[in-house]
C-alpha cells in the first residue's frame, strides 16, 4: 500500500474512532440517569402526597412516566429467569416481560404509596451503585 494511502487510511480510523469516543463520553453513566429520575420521581412524589393520599394510582402513573422508560426490562426479566430464558418462545419471554413489569410496579407503586401516608421521601434514601 503507498505511504500516502496508508496514512489517510489511519487519519480515517483515527477520526472514527474519536467521533464514536466523543458520542459515548456525551451519553450520561446509567447510575446517572437513574439519580436524576429518582430525584425527580421522589420530588414529584412529595408535591403530590395529598393527591395520592385520595389516589394511590398516582404513584403508578408517575413511575410509568419517570422511571419505566429507564429500565430494560428484556434484561431484567433475562435475569430473573436465568437458563429458562433460552428455551421460552418469543410468545412466553414477551407475555412473562409484561407480566414481570405489572408486577414490579403495582408491588413498588403500592409500597410508596402507603410509605407517603406517614412519611416525606428524601432522594438520599436511595443508593445506585456505579
């Protein structure tokens, strides 16, 4: 190959490799993302005790708007259902993913609800690991 070729060819990948560098270190750390909409989820939460004191599926409403959008659930249900995930159809994985995530918010929107009764939210209280 001519050193003139070669050398425009490693500029080239020197160039594309610094873009898609440049686009990562712009993306926020995911423990970052889950910092900010909890803190905006426990905000939301203390604004509205009063509201969901009358109507607890406030909390749903809130976290099916703040924080569902951040979690994959096609990892987390992975997970849950470890080496049985290999052998369930894409009919089974997507109804036990529906499932898992109804779950998963009626069980925690219920909690924070009755927790709201009693208590004030305080964004400390929650710890994500890097």
């Amino acid at each position: 190959m001519l050193p003139s070729i070669r050398h425009a060819l490693s500029i080239l990948a020197l160039l594309i490799w610094s873009a898609a560098t440049a686009a990562q270190a712009a993306e926020p750390a995911p423990d970052a993302i889950l910092k900010e909409a909890m803190r905006e989820m426990v905000q939301q939460l203390n604004a509205r005790r009063d509201a969901i004191a009358r109507n607890p599926a406030i909390v749903q409403e809130l976290a099916e708007r703040i924080l569902l959008p951040h979690v994959d659930f096609v990892a987390a249900s992975r997970q849950v259902l470890g080496r049985h995930w290999r052998r369930a159809s894409r009919e089974q994985k997507l109804a036990f993913m529906r499932e898992f995530r109804t779950l998963l918010l009626r069980f925690y929107s219920t909690a924070l609800a009755k927790y709201l009764q009693d208590n004030t939210l305080d964004p400390a209280m929650f710890v994500f690991a890097p």
